[in-house]
C-alpha cells in the first residue's frame, strides 16, 4: 500500500536520508524506532509531501506522491501527525478529532471513523466536550 524506495533526502549540504526503503502493506502498522537525528522526522515528512526527495520513489495505493504538496497527499489519505503536543487548546476535543478530517468534508464516513477513535479511547469520548490545551498530557 505504501512504498518508500531508494529515498535521499538533504537539508541544505547535509544528507538526511540515505536510500531509505520501506513497504507497508495494507491492514498493517509500521513503526520507525531509532535514536534522535537518525531521520525518522525526516521520513515521515518526506511520505507527506512536506519535504521533497532529492532522488527515490514514494508511492501510496499505486499513486506516486514524489512530487504532490501535502494537501495532494492528506487527500489520498496520508496524514502527518505532528510529534508534540500540537493541538488547538481552545477547541474542544471533537473539535479537533473532525478537524482531522476536514479534507473529507461531508463524507458520511467520518461520524464513523470518530466513533471508531472514541472506542480505540473511550476517555476522549467522555470528554469530547472539554477544550483539548486542558487535557493531561500524562
């Protein structure tokens, strides 16, 4: 479903990404597990179109995604989550769950999916009302 071959990425004079590769297949979860600086960041934002390979090939559901902006790639259903606490604080927490699919704009499909969430973590239901910057972070 999702293929990273051969990636190089640099920033600046500095190569990052060093021929990463990498397959996902459908229904399975991957996980990058490494020291700080070793390019787990880097990759993850090279897959979303936030930074471009100098050479190598990405692709998602057989579409290439080397070269589309990451609103192109949020469309085809990659989505960047950010590592830290990068929420909206003033936002309830549906709020911010049905912020996560607002490129899917109407579909029928997204109550669903939240409902989905709100098993996987059933206390973010209980507090689908309370504004996301006053949750713990522990």
């Amino acid at each position: 479903m999702l293929s990273v071959s051969d990636v190089v990425v640099y920033y600046g004079r500095v190569r990052v990404l060093d021929g990463i590769s990498l397959q996902v297949s459908p229904g399975r979860i991957f996980t990058l597990i490494g020291a700080n600086g070793v390019g787990k960041t880097t990759t993850l934002r090279t897959i979303s179109g936030l930074v471009r390979p100098t050479t190598g090939a990405i692709s998602f559901a057989g579409a290439s995604l080397t070269k589309l902006s990451p609103a192109q790639v949020v469309r085809l259903g990659i989505a960047h989550c950010p590592e830290g606490r990068r929420l909206f604080p003033n936002l309830t927490v549906f709020q911010n769950l049905r912020l996560g699919a607002y490129s899917r704009g109407k579909d029928p499909g997204v109550d669903a999916d939240i409902d989905t969430v709100y098993g996987r973590f059933p206390i973010l239901k209980n507090r689908s009302n309370q504004q996301a910057g006053t949750l713990s972070g522990g």
